[in-house]
C-alpha cells in the first residue's frame, strides 16, 4: 500500500511563522483535543485517531517496525529500515499548526500515521500516509485524509500537495476517489498530485457513503455472526448470563456458542473455557453478562481474539449515577480503541431471525416469526413488552436492537445497515433521544425515501424531565420540525406504532387521498368517514351500506366493487358481524374478492371486524417463507384506528411522491469574511452585535437591510432624512415600543423635513429617549418575521410567520431543521396559516415569493455555516410584489452546544 513522500525541506526543518494566521492560533498550539475521533474502518471495527504527541516515540519506532520492506519503500522512496532519534524527535514533535500528525491506535499500538507540513508561507501543505500492513484495505487512508483536511483547514491552509511513486496506484487511487479535483503531473517516475481541501459536493458524497458502508458493516458483524461467546455464561438459573445462553440455544443459533466461564467446565450441557482466549475457534460476537467493574477488564482479550462486536447486559453503569456513568464512558472508549462496537450497556440484547442465522442473543426469552420489520428501542423492559406485542398483533421482525444506554451503537447506525439491509422493508424506532439529531435527520431523510420509518419519540413530559416548559416545547417543536422534513412517521404510542406497521408491511402505499368505506353499519360507516375528513382523506362517494342482513358474498361484491373503482386510492372496511353467520365467513370473502379483484398490490385496505374471534387469520395471506406476506389485510379493533393508520401511511406516500430537493448555496456569499468576523467578535467576548456589526454580517450573505442611521436629536433625524432620501419612517432606539403592534413607537410616509421633526417630538415623548432611528421607505408589503432558533439539542432551527397581533396569538410559526432543501424552503414560506395572505388573498396582488424563498434559504445558509449565531430576527422582512426586503435585524453570538453533523467522518 501506499503512500507518500515529503520533500526534503518540510521534513528537514521546522516551518517558521506565517504571520498574521499564526499568531491567531499561537495560543491554541496545546494539544488538539477536538481532533481526537473514534472512526469506523470499511469492515466495521474501529480505531482511536488522535494527534501525535512526543510520548509517543516508542510507539513510532515499534510501529516504524512493524512496517514491511515494501511498504517503507513506499513512504520514504527508499529502504529506511531503521528511525534515527533525530528522526523520532521531528516527526513526533510538531506545533499542531504548521506541522501536524494523526496517529490512528488500535489498542496500546499506532497502526497509522498522516501527516502535512505547510509549505513555507503559503496556503498549501504537504501530505504523506504510512499504514501497517495488515491494516491496509480498511479505509485507513481515505480517513486520515479527510480528518487531516479538516485541521489543515481550521489553521487556515486550502491546497495539500503530494508526490508518489508511479506504481503506487493504491495511493493515487486514495486521492482520486475522494472527490476532490486532483491535478497530475509526472517526472522521472514520479506523480506529482495537487487538489484543493475545501469540500466538493462531490467529496462529501463519497465521505457519506464511506460512513455508510462502514457503520452498516459494524452492525452487519453485531447481527449476523458466524459465532458467539457468552461471557459470564452461569449455571444459575437466577442470573442473566444463564438467560442469554439459553435464549441463544432455544433459538438454535446457526454457528458454535462459546460459554465462558472460569468456575465450570460447562454450563448448560456446553462446553465451558475460562477465557475469551481460550476459545480454539474464531469469535466474531461476545455477550457481556459479568459484574460493570470487570467489564473493562475483558476488553483485552476479545482484542487479542479479534471480536468484532460486544453486547453488554450488565447493568451497573451510568442508569446508577454520575459515577456509572464515568465507568460507562471509560468502557465505550476502551472498546473503540480495541476495534470493537458495543451495544449497551444495561441492553436487552439483538436478534435476528434470518434462517441463516436465527440469532437471539438477548433477554427475551419468546421471539415473534420472521418478518421484513427491524425494530429499535433503547429501554430493555419496554422491548420485551414490543416483542410480545409484535407477536400478539402478528408482525414479523428481521433484526431487533435493544441499545440500554446506548453508550456506542444508536439508532443512527441501525438506519445505515437497515438502508442497504435486503431483509428489511420497514423501520421502526422507540427513541428516548437522539445522540445526534442532525444526523438522524440526515439518514432518515435518505432512508424514508426507500423505506418507510415510524418513531415513537417519548419524553415530552416536562414534570418527568424536570424540564421547564419552554425547553420542553423548544424540544418538542425540533423534533416535530425534524421528523416532517425527514419524511419520518410519527406516532404517539406502541399501540400507534404497530397499527402503522401493519399497513406498511403488508399493504401497498396509496397513489392518493381519495378513500372509499363499505360495511353493514351506517353507524360504524359514519364514524370512519368522520375521521377521514378530520385527517384530510377525500370521500371518493358516501359510505356503502350493504346492511345488516347481507351475506359474505353481498359483502364482497360491495368491497370488490369499491376497489375496482378508479377515483379510489385506499378502501376502509367496517363490519359488525350478524349473529348467525361467523366473522370468518365474511373475512374469507373479504380477502378473495380483493385477490379477484387484482388490486392486492395497488391499493390499501384497512378493516375492521367488530366481535368476531378469529377474523385476522382469515385475512393473511401466506408469504413464500411461510410469513405474513403482502396482501394480508390488517385488523383493527375500531374504524378510528383503521383509518388514522391509513392516514398516517397517506401522509407518508404524498411525502415520498414529493420531488426531493436539493441543497443549494445562493450565489453571492462571502463565507470566508463571514467566518473571520464572527472568531474576531467571539474573541472579543462580543455575543450581542451592533447594528453596523450586523448589516456587516448579514451582508456577507446577501441580506440587505433597507439603508438606516440611528440619530440623536430633532436636527440629527432631519439631516437623516435628507441624506436617505425621502420618504422616510422614524422608529423608536426602544424595542418594546418599535415593534408594538400599534406602532406607537413609529411613524411611516415622512415626505419632508417638518414631518420629521414631528415625528420625532411624538416619538421622543412616547419613549422618552434622544435617539431614533432614521430609514428610507421601504415597498409596501406584507410585514414577516424569520428568526433563527436556538434549540440546546438541536441546535438551529429556522421559523418563518406573518406578524401581527393575530398570528402571535395563535403561534402560527412554521419551523424547519437545518439543513433547508429548496423543498423545505419553499414549504416553509407556506406553511404558517395566515400564508394565504402571501399569495393573493381576496383579490390583492401577491408577493414574490421566490424573493422571500431566497430570503429564507439565505438566513438559512448563514445558520449551516455559522453555527454560533445562536439568535437571529429579520423583524420586519416585507414581502411585496416587487420583492422582499428586510427592515430590521437583530444578531446574537454565543458558542454552539449542539453536535454537528458536518466535518470528517466520526463516531459521535
């Protein structure tokens, strides 16, 4: 494998100083912490990266070592079989800004190193990889890249350089497939490669995919294992390593189960070793069920064993305290550094329940069948509850996570192996919180336009969060805004999460809204149709009422009748079985008129059986595998039920059928000034902007606030005046009164000099304040607000409304989770309730909205790209016919608490 030499005077000599860029980052020349990542590699395990420290000579040398003749070759252009101190010395001792290295640790051992060296004062640097052996092929390269163009271009670097030798394909292969536009030139059998380190659209694709495909490999090692070790495997009853093993042999787990336990020679009729190492055979999953404090003791061996992945049941960790929660963090971070991910701890454990492996390394001592549904919840108690439910409601599973506390795996990475996971055709999660919302954003927004995802998000409870309201409610409105971009299906209960399953497990998604209802109740007819409009499903035509009398095959006839209709997307069923004739009949009827018919696979059905035992089994269809399969009509118990499932899923198909949007950057934007005023002011312990600081800012990005100047004294707003151009408004230096709905801190239309200076009496004894604010007219339009919200898990969300006394009443402000599609700008804009009065209410003319769209989409970008705005108001912004323009801004700093989803590729 690869790799690339340095030039002879960046290895040779320090860099000397860079002026002006620096100085800014003399202070900052202690260790980086902020660039230390746990990273996924392309088969799933892991490794620490971290910076390179002078304490780490011996592991150099050792890993210098380790490195074949070849390889060496490759790095140095020469054999170099042994380091010199001086050597150990420059290379392990760098200033974090000129010079930098990552070392990337596999337990106690590098296993990797990249470096850059600037070059002289310029902003480029060169950029050299060494990787050992035996880890080459897992993504070493491509990771060190990215991170170490991450730090490059934190100190202010744009360009990496690099010279390899000719038949080093493998490292100008590195290069050229990480999307950046690479230049090549070659002299005397070497390539000479330059590109630019600023992301490309293009390489932040091939880092996301990368990120798929490795965190999808480490849960495909966690859920299809060729071999599993239980340690802490007992043989007493009472205890949960006794339940996991035999919960694994119950299931009859397709590959060898390991026992470990030091006391027996075996448990349960197996085989016993005392160690993890004393297993003969390879072990790809251990079940951790041992006492918390000796959990980080076993991490060594399943290192030198080469486990791929842990599942801890132990309970003991931070669900006890703050001192839990110490231990549960030092575990998470020494089973990463040993290449290992981990489920839990205090988990209920994984299953699987492909043939192939019928794995159930878990608590759960009763599995429901084999499905096409992965399921993930975090609590151990509630998921044995799901399990059971899913059994009960007749829902199959594919894979099934239980995390616990969630310390390493999430949902997040269960949404990347489910995105390319064959078996799974629906997702469902029970989400107490996000890890990193930005993320999960992200990936089930990819996800649900493939394959549909249903999320119970519990804690809305401000009580049992010992939460204030507000914080609750700036949570509950992320989460909202967060799950309708993403196309995510929200429910409020299990009970809600299983009734939508069934439909999209077994029911094709509708083509439309439009719904027809047979029974033989009016009654049970009108409730259903009632729910419908209340959802916003359309009647095809009033209900059918066949009548109480009717036979099973008057019922089907009606059904069939209904279904072959054109104008209808879904049907609803409703039907309250006559005492002489059994439910089965009519259910048996039900299902073979729809087969019939031939719409089993074109349209949904919902139904409901009132008292009548056995109904569900007449209405499935048998899958090839022997499983529900689709065409099975799912049973509810009340035609509310039915039909809000059949809304739901409605919802959910027009999002989908939605074109999807893309992510643009307006033109005109000046990022890099942008970024160096907002470091100046935040070093300046600067949080609140001026308003020059402001329109400086904003300006950055394209946003123009209507020309102002702020005045003291009559003579002062006069001049003003004058030098703005008339007309002009006057508005009080006071916020309370200036944004009053009444206006009584502002005067608009001053067409001369004398009313300025009445104006300015009035409103100077209205306020009692010298100073007022001088501005030319603005267009008549309608008057806007588009703030920037500050959300602590979150981070930024953005909210568009209509001002006024009515609309702030009401809160009808409309929210949306960075990042903003042109998609979601556009719906932004037309979401607030009073939005009509955009578009030609009554008669009058519209606003621009593709102006306002702008607006928005710009207030966005500056949000994506200055994550430290943390507060920001275009109050007013008007939208007119002409435009949209923006009347008054106001800027506040402060250091973002939120987890990015930006930057190179990390376990967070």
């Amino acid at each position: 494998m690869v790799w690339i030499r340095p030039t002879a005077a960046t290895e040779e000599s320090e860099v000397d100083g860079v002026g002006q860029r620096q100085e800014e980052f003399r202070q900052e020349q202690d260790y980086p912490r902020r660039w230390e990542a746990d990273v996924v590699l392309s088969d799933g395990g892991t490794v620490h990266l971290r910076p390179i420290v002078e304490a780490d000579a011996d592991k150099l040398v050792a890993f210098h070592g380790r490195l074949s003749n070849r390889t060496r070759y490759y790095r140095y252009f020469g054999p170099y079989p042994r380091m010199s101190q001086r050597d150990v010395e420059r290379f392990t001792r760098v200033d974090y800004v000129n010079r930098v290295a990552l070392v990337a640790l596999l337990g106690d051992d590098i296993v990797a190193v990249g470096r850059y060296d600037r070059l002289g004062e310029q902003q480029s640097a060169e950029v050299a990889f060494v990787v050992q052996d035996q880890h080459q092929g897992r993504g070493l390269g491509s990771i060190l890249l990215e991170h170490l163009a991450a730090a490059a271009r934190e100190r202010g670097l744009r360009r990496f350089v690099a010279e390899v030798l000719a038949e080093n394909s493998t490292m100008v292969r590195v290069f050229r497939d990480a999307g950046y536009q690479v230049s090549r030139a070659m002299e005397a059998g070497v390539v000479h490669l330059e590109f630019g380190i600023d992301p490309t659209e293009e390489s932040v694709a091939v880092a996301r995919a990368r990120e798929q495909a490795a965190e999808a490999r480490s849960v495909h090692n966690l859920l299809r294992p060729r071999s599993v070790a239980v340690i802490g495997a007992s043989t007493d009853h009472a205890k949960i390593g006794h339940a996991v093993l035999t919960n694994l042999l119950t299931a009859d787990f397709t590959g060898p189960v390991y026992p470990v336990n030091p006391e027996h020679r075996s448990v349960r009729g197996v085989r016993a070793y005392a160690s993890v190492l004393d297993i003969p055979d390879e072990v790809d999953l251990a079940v951790v069920a041992i006492p918390a404090a000796s959990v980080t003791g076993v991490l060594d061996d399943c290192l030198a064993k080469g486990v791929k992945a842990l599942v801890i049941v132990s309970s003991g960790f931070s669900e006890t305290g703050p001192d839990g929660r110490e231990v549960e963090r030092e575990m998470v971070r020494a089973a990463r550094v040993h290449g290992m991910r981990v489920v839990g701890p205090n988990a209920l454990g994984v299953v699987n329940t492909d043939s192939e492996f019928r794995l159930n390394a878990s608590l759960a001592p009763q599995l429901p069948g084999r499905g096409r549904t992965g399921f993930f919840c975090q609590s151990g108690a509630l998921g044995v509850a799901i399990l059971a439910t899913a059994t009960e409601r007749g829902l199959g599973l594919s894979t099934f996570v239980s995390a616990g506390n969630r310390a390493d795996v999430s949902g997040n990475d269960l949404l990347q192996y489910w995105q390319t996971d064959p078996a799974t055709d629906v997702v469902l999660l029970y989400l107490e919180s996000f890890g990193n919302p930005r993320k999960f954003g992200r990936l089930a927004r990819r996800l649900a336009r493939s394959k549909p995802v249903v999320v119970v998000k519990s804690g809305r409870n401000a009580v049992r969060l010992g939460l204030a309201a507000t914080s609750v409610q700036i949570d509950e409105t992320s989460v909202q805004a967060l799950f309708e971009q993403s196309g995510v299906i929200r429910v409020e209960s299990v009970a809600q999460m299983f009734d939508t399953a069934l439909l999209l497990a077994h029911q094709p998604l509708p083509q439309g809204d439009r719904v027809a209802i047979v029974g033989n109740s009016s009654a049970l007819g009108m409730i259903a149709a009632d729910v419908a409009q209340a959802q916003q499903l359309e009647l095809a035509c009033d209900p059918v009422d066949v009548g109480a009398s009717a036979g099973p095959e008057e019922f089907a006839a009606a059904v069939r009748d209904a279904a072959l209709r054109s104008d209808v997307d879904a049907l609803v069923t409703v039907f309250a079985p006559p005492v002489a004739v059994p439910g089965t009949a009519y259910a048996r009827a039900l299902r073979e008129a729809l087969q019939e018919a031939g719409v089993a696979r074109s349209k949904p059905v919902v139904t409901t059986f009132l008292a009548a035992e056995g109904v569900p089994d007449e209405l499935v269809v048998p899958g090839p595998d022997g499983t529900t399969g689709k065409g099975s009509v799912p049973s509810y118990p009340s035609p509310e039920r039915s039909v809000l499932a059949l809304a739901r899923v409605t919802r959910y198909a027009k999002w989908r059928a939605a074109p999807q949007g893309h992510f643009v950057r307006p033109p005109e934007i000046d990022e890099d000034r942008a970024r160096s005023l907002v470091d100046g002011w935040l070093a300046a312990g600067v949080t609140a902007l001026s308003d020059d600081e402001a329109v400086q800012l904003l300006g950055c990005y394209g946003i123009h606030v209507v020309p102002f100047r702020l005045v003291t004294g009559v003579e002062a707003a006069a001049a003003a005046a004058e030098e703005l151009g008339y007309p002009v408004a006057l508005k009080s230096a006071s916020d309370q009164l200036r944004h009053r709905n009444d206006l009584v801190g502002v005067r608009l239309d001053l067409g001369n000099a004398q009313a300025v200076r009445a104006a300015y009496a009035d409103i100077q004894q209205v306020s009692g304040l010298d100073e007022v604010y001088v501005q030319r007219m603005a267009p008549r339009g309608t008057s806007c607000v588009i703030d920037l919200t500050d959300d602590p898990s979150f981070g930024t969300l953005v909210s568009f409304g209509l001002s006024g006394v009515a609309s702030e009443l009401l809160g009808d402000k409309a929210y949306r989770a960075l990042p903003l599609s042109d998609v979601d700008v556009s719906a932004l804009v037309r979401a607030p309730r009073a939005a009509p009065l955009l578009a030609g209410y009554r008669g009058t003319e519209p606003a621009d909205l593709a102006a306002l769209e702008d607006l928005v989409l710009r207030v966005a970008t500056l949000a994506e790209d200055l994550p430290e705005v943390r507060e920001l108001a275009l109050q007013p912004a008007l939208a007119s016919p002409t435009g949209a323009v923006v009347a008054g801004a106001r800027v506040g700093l402060g250091a973002s608490p939120a987890a990015l989803d930006a930057g190179p590729r990390r376990l967070r």
